[in-house]
C-alpha cells in the first residue's frame, strides 16, 4: 500500500504558486485546500497542480447542505483525490443530522467524489459517541479522522471509548495527523518530551487506520500533516511570538509518518 503525504496550505504564506512549489520542494506528495470557487481560478490550480506533480485533497466549512454541495461540485470539477468536510454543525439534532447525511452521501454518489466527513469540533461528528451513532445509521458513511479533536473535547486520550474509535478507524479514508492533548488539539511541539506519550497515542490510532486500508486491500492510504498557526500554535503572551517553527513541525511529522506507517 502507498502512503500519500499532504500538506495543508494552512499557514502557510505566499502566492498559490510559491505555496505550491514549496509543497512539491519539501517532498510531500499533495496538497489540502480549500478549493477556488471560480473557472478560471480551477483552471490555474490544476495547471499548478500538474506541474508540480501535486495530489490534491480538498477541504471546506459545510453548515449547510448548500456548502456542501458546492464544495463537493468544486472538488468534481478539479479532480480532488478525496474531500474532508466540515459537515454540518455540532448543534444538529440527530435528526437533523441524518437529513444532512443522507442529503450528502446522495451528493458525493452523483458527482462521484470521495468525501470524507470530518471528526470536528463545532461540526456533527465532533464526539467518538455522536461519531459512532451516525456511523452505524449511515453504513457508507465515510470519514476524515482527526481525533486531535476527540482527544480535546473528551479531555482525555479516549482510553474508555475503544468501541467508538474501532468503529471509526474502520471507516476513515482520510486522515489528519496532527496531535492533540487533553486541553487543546495540537501540542505545542511533538518532538518536545513531555508530549511524548500523547505523539504514540496519535501514531498507535495512524497505525491501525493503515491496517485497517490494507485489510481492505487499499492500494493507498492518504494523510495531510495539518498543523496551524496561531492561535493553534501555542505563542508567548504579549509577543504572540510562536514557540515553535510551523514549518519545522510539520516536516518532522511528514518524516516520522512516512517512517512509521510505510
């Protein structure tokens, strides 16, 4: 099995171009954004895309069936590999909920895309139980797994939710590696020591959604390094100077990802 290493644009500063080609430069094998929502715009970034020989996942706020559709239609147009959304909102109703799921499981078969809902803060599955519930509602309901967030909202590294998160790494397509703790959804910086057991944590769930892709018979796994700038970077007060290099950080997790999961 192939592992796909993305980066998030997120962060990052520059044209789409010099973004782009510092992507490709640094090794990774694609690109997570949040799509153009204009032809000509489209047009540019696949241009950029085949150029740099780029993978792209695309990515985007979807509160409503509206924004998912157009995400979803704008992804289809740019030959996404895959699509992490945002669905819907924490706030939903089950019911609700399932109105969503059905409307956007509809939509990802009619424009033939690959979409991978999202474990989120403020978004529906923002729970491993919630998750679970519309997982078992919903059997081709796929999944984008960042469990930073889980690990945030629980306060905790999910040791009493195993069923909830065996359930969820069965159905994870795309995942986001970036690590969270107990109070926050990314740690200061991974390769400090006092993360140390929150980063094998994180890399133990990686691991088992690789096993499961290849018990599948997946012949590629894909994971985008989406580690932010402040605010989610931890600063010092007054300076609001980050307490580490954004672009070290996530360098050394494309490294240690491709090492381990490889």
């Amino acid at each position: 099995m192939d592992l796909l290493i993305f980066k998030t644009t997120w962060g990052m500063q520059g044209s789409r171009a010099e973004v782009l080609a510092r992507i490709a430069d640094a090794g990774y094998d694609g690109v997570e954004l949040n799509p153009p929502r204009t032809k000509p715009e489209a047009t540019a970034l696949r241009k950029l895309l085949d150029k740099h020989k780029l993978h792209l996942v695309t990515i985007g706020p979807c509160p409503t069936m509206a924004d998912t559709t157009d995400l979803l239609a704008w992804s289809a147009r740019l030959n996404a590999l895959k699509v992490s959304v945002h669905c819907g909102r924490d706030s939903f109703t089950w019911d609700e909920g399932c109105r969503y799921f059905e409307a956007a499981l509809e939509a990802a078969v009619r424009l033939k895309v690959q979409a991978a809902h999202e474990t989120h803060r403020t978004r529906i599955l923002f729970t491993p139980w919630t998750t679970a519930a519309y997982l078992k509602r919903f059997p081709e309901l796929r999944i984008c797994a960042d469990l930073s967030h889980w690990v945030t909202v629980c306060e905790r590294l999910l040791d009493d939710r195993a069923d909830d998160l065996e359930l969820a790494i069965g159905r994870s397509i795309q995942t986001h590696a970036r690590v969270g703790h107990e109070e926050g959804a990314q740690v200061s910086d991974p390769r400090a020591p006092e993360w140390a057991n929150q980063v094998a944590v994180h890399m133990g769930w990686w691991k088992r959604i690789a096993a499961a892709h290849r018990a599948r018979g997946e012949k590629v796994m894909t994971a985008t390094i989406e580690w932010g700038p402040p605010n989610y970077m931890t600063t010092l007060p007054y300076t609001r100077q980050p307490v580490a290099n954004l672009e070290d950080v996530c360098t050394w997790m494309k490294d240690k990802l491709r090492a381990e999961l490889s």
